[in-house]
C-alpha cells in the first residue's frame, strides 16, 4: 500500500487540485481516494490499469464533493496553488477559473500526459467530447491569458 501511495501520490494530487481549486479539499479527496483503495483492494492488469483507476476514482469523488450540499451552500476560499514563479501562479489560477468540465481534460492532458482517447476512458466520455473539450479549454485559455498579458510569455 505505501509503495502504491508513493507512486501515484502526485498524480492523485494534482487532479484533486485541478477539479477541486482548492489544497486543503484536495488534501481530503487524497485520503478518500487511498482509503477506498485500501477498502477495495482491487486486482490490476497494469500499472497503467492502475493509474486510471486511481485518476478515475480521484475524479469521482470529487465530482461528489463538488455536488454536496455543504460544498453549495458555502462560499470557498480561494487558495493559489504553489507556483514556481509569478507567470506560472497566473496560468495554474487560469486553468483553476475554467469550469470543471474544461479542468479535467486540460489536468488529464498536459498534466498527467493521457492522450485524448485515455483521457476519455478516464473520464467515460466519447473520444469526440474530451476532444471538443479540451479544444474549448485551449480557446478559453488563451483568450483569457491575452486579456491578462500572460500569452505572448507563456
């Protein structure tokens, strides 16, 4: 189990981030994901059979606290995530401002590297809607990096 921790923490972690824009619920949907890991304790292909379930189960419980009726009838605050440099800090806090749909297909992508087809299984999605998602996401991002002066330097 640790050794499993070790090895997918990262990307468990960063796609909390993304969907949930916030450190301390990614923090809490980090220790759901391994609980229900370690709840399960399901039987993998591969170690990439095992990446999408953990990405897959990461997503799902997000999905759930960001329906919750605590979730909606509170106001977040708003955290940065760490960011090497001020560029960087505006980009993350770009991607964060999308709506979740666009997040996790922008996360999944060029975060965690899934090509479009994984990022679909992932997501339980037609190749074609991850596809037109992240290209809404590219178009939106870019749009809104031009209007804040960060496009011509990233």
């Amino acid at each position: 189990m640790e050794e499993m921790i070790r090895k997918h923490k990262d990307s468990v972690f960063r796609t909390a981030v993304a969907i949930m824009g916030s450190v301390t619920e990614a923090e809490d949907v980090f220790q759901d994901v391994f609980i229900k890991l370690f709840e399960k304790q399901p039987r993998f292909e591969s170690e990439d059979h095992e990446a999408a379930w953990l990405i897959r189960v990461t997503i799902n419980l997000c999905k759930s606290r960001l329906r919750s009726f605590w979730r909606r009838n509170t106001v977040p605050l708003l955290e940065s995530h760490p960011a090497r440099s001020e560029e960087q800090s505006g980009l993350v806090e770009t991607v964060l401002s999308l709506p979740k749909k666009y997040r996790i297909v922008i996360h999944l992508y060029y975060y965690e590297g899934y090509s479009i087809k994984e990022a679909a299984d992932i997501t339980g999605q037609k190749e074609s809607t991850v596809g037109n998602q992240l290209a809404r996401a590219r178009k939106l991002l870019k749009s809104a990096l031009k209007g804040e002066g960060l496009y011509e330097r990233v």
